[in-house]
C-alpha cells in the first residue's frame, strides 16, 4: 500500500497507474446518472412512467447510496480499498448494461446495481486520496472531483446527440458509458497485482466508527452532503424538463444542463484547494449557498432568456463547489484514514438517504401542480439548508 511509510518502496510506475486509476474512478461516478436527465422524457414515453416514477428512477442509486455507503468501509477492511474498488466498478458495468434493457423491471433493476457500485467508488475515493496522499488531500481532491464534473457534463451533453443524431436509442445512449468503466476495471486490476497487500485497519476503523456516529460534527457534514447531494440530483432529473416547459428543444436542454456542470469545473477544482488551506470554510460555504438560492429564484421568475442562462451559471457554481467541499470535509475534519472512511461512509450513507427524496418529491410536486413554480420554490428553501449545514460543517473542528 502507498503511504507516508512505504513511499521509498514504491516505484514511479504504480504512482502513475494510481492516480490514473483515481481519475478514472472518478470518470465513472455520474456520467450512469446525469446520462439519464437529458432522456427522462424519452424513457417516460418508450416505458410509460409518471413523472414521479421517472423521479424514483433517479432516486434509486441514492437510495443504494444510503444503504450501501455505512457498509463499504467494512468491505473494504476484508478486501483492501483496492479490491473493493474493482468490485465496484465491475457492479457498475453490470448494472450498466441491464439499464440498457428496453423493459420497466430491468430498468429499475440496472440502475439500483449502478448505485450499489457507484457508492463503493463515493465512499472509498476520498479515503484512497487521504491515505496514499495525505500532504495532497487538497489538490488531488480538486484533481479527480473536477474529473467527475467533466465526464458528468459530457454524458448530459451527449445523451440527446447520441440517441438521435447516431440513432443509438435512449438504451444504446446509456450503455455507452460502459466504456470507461472497462477501461478503469483494467486500470484496477493491474494496481491489485502490482500491490496486493491488504488493509489490515479493522480495529481502528470500528473504534473510530462508535465515535463518528456520536459526533454532532459528522451529523452536520452528513446534513450537509445529503441536501447538497439532493440539489444536485434534482437538477439532472429534471432541469431539462423545467426548460422544455419554458419552451427549450430538448436537444438544446440537454446542452445547457452540461453546461450548468462544466461552469462548475473550475469551481470544484479550486474548492477543494481552497478549503484545505484555511482553517474555517464557512465563507466557502456562504458564497456557494447564496449562489444556488439566487440561480434558482431566478428559474423561479420566469423563462426571460437572459434570467435562464444567468440562473443555469449560478446554479454550476453551487452544484460544482458544494460537492467538492462536502468532500473536503471528510478529509479535513477526519484525524487519519480510518476515520475518514467511517465518516466518509456515514456521512453518504445518511446524506444520501435524505437525498434520494428529492427527485421523487419534485416530480410529486409537478404531477400535483403541473406547472414548476412549487417545486423551483421548494429548491430554493433547500438551497438555504444546504447553505446553512455548509457553514457549520466549515468551523475549525474535528470529528
């Protein structure tokens, strides 16, 4: 294993091959999920889904999230943090591919695996980077999150072009993000052959795991990750079908949703750093949060062109930095790499529990409504909490 006490015995290829295998890791974490947003209408008319069912199916993976995300550092003591990755990845391409069946059962069957193996990917990266490069949280965090951002604004981009343009179909659009993932199982592989030790950290992962779930710090972060997570699985589920009401072909919709997530690259790149340099990120987390309320008051006023573009910037801001920090807090706030996996792992596993409401209670909300303006207020009034979770969790404190 590459650590603070094993560096001189590791070799400048594995350090390679490690970070490439970070980053790929990192390229297979939303590009499953915010494919789907883009397609939702066509799924919806191809399978006959309501648009709350259409919301369930993009709270799946955040209710596999929640289940999965307090029990993978327990895999992971038995396994290594290595063999539980590759078994994550190889979860996903399964699931990756029955999604891609053209029937409502295997629909939602592929898309509960996707979430099984995207958790193990959400719980273990930030402690892979915390153990292995410990002076670097900062920059690799920044490295492999803005990674994320990337192939997530890409897969929204491309899913419309792909299912038309190509004639892919809305199945053949989302199995190809089988792709990167067979190339990150062979990254992983070869890693696990290069390094097959094990992580032999059980006892100190359970001692530290009764004090994470009595720590009010780590119920703040966990707070925080779930209603930021659950602003920004919203928006995938349903920003284009807000702008195809406001009259937005949804090829041009599809675009503009990859372009909130790429405005937030930069954003997710400097958070991270940012935040690893000072001792209290509750600024970080004011300025983050006022932009999330003012975008989406702005989506909430009205379909004025100019409003929607400005509201579509600020809201990737938001959604590019409040990721990375919740991130950067499991680092920060964690003492070592034991720690950081169990908060890690409770912190997903009861944020994104809360998170997986949010698709499925904004699609009520339109079925009820039919019209946007209750559910543009409800995420404003998130957009709040989220705010307010982020400040506490900035305080300069420990777990």
């Amino acid at each position: 294993m590459y650590s603070p006490q094993t560096q001189d015995n590791k070799n400048s290829l594995y350090i390679i091959l490690l970070i490439t295998g970070i980053v790929l890791v990192a390229f297979n974490l939303r590009p499953a999920i915010t494919s789907v947003g883009p397609l939702v209408g066509i799924i919806q008319e191809d399978v006959g889904l309501a648009h709350w069912s259409a919301g369930l199916l993009m709270s799946i993976p955040l209710i596999s999230f929640a289940v999965m995300s307090s029990l993978v550092p327990r895999i992971a003591a038995r396994l290594s943090n290595e063999k539980t990755l590759l078994l994550g990845l190889v979860i996903l391409l399964v699931g990756i591919c029955i999604r891609s069946i053209s029937m409502t059962l295997f629909i939602f069957f592929g898309t509960l695996l996707i979430g099984v193996g995207i958790a193990i990917g959400n719980v273990l990266l930030p402690v892979v980077v915390k153990e292995k490069f410990p002076q670097k949280f900062g920059l690799m965090t920044s490295i492999y999150s803005t990674s994320m951002g990337l192939f997530a604004s890409l897969a929204s981009g491309i899913s419309i072009p792909l299912a038309h343009d190509l004639k892919l179909g809305w199945d053949g659009a989302l199995i190809v993000w089988g792709i990167p993932t067979i190339i990150a199982i062979v990254v992983w592989i070869l890693l696990i052959r290069l390094n097959p030790a094990k992580d032999n950290a059980v006892k100190s992962v359970r001692i530290s795991a009764k004090q994470i779930w009595r720590s009010p710090l780590a119920w703040k972060i966990a707070l925080f990750m779930g209603f930021q997570s659950s602003l920004f699985y919203i928006t995938m589920s349903w920003l284009p079908e807000i702008l195809y009401n406001y009259g937005i072909s949804r090829g041009t919709a599809g675009w503009l949703l990859s372009f909130t997530q790429i405005v937030g690259v930069p954003v997710s790149f400097l958070v991270p750093i940012l935040a690893g340099r000072l001792h209290s990120q509750v600024w970080i987390a004011f300025a983050l949060g006022m932009c999330s309320i003012v975008g989406y008051a702005g989506l909430w006023m009205g379909s004025s062109y100019p409003i929607m573009i400005l509201s579509i910037i600020l809201i990737g801001i938001a959604l590019g930095g409040n990721f990375p920090l919740a991130l950067s807090y499991i680092g920060i706030r964690a003492r070592n790499g034991n720690q950081a996996a169990e908060l890690s792992g409770m912190a997903q596993s009861t944020g994104y529990m809360l998170a997986a409401i949010g698709p499925i209670l904004i699609g009520y909300l339109y079925d009820m409504a039919h019209v946007w303006t209750i559910p543009l207020l409800t995420l404003i009034v998130i957009s709040g909490v989220v705010m307010t979770f982020g400040m506490l969790s900035g305080r300069d404190k420990y777990v």
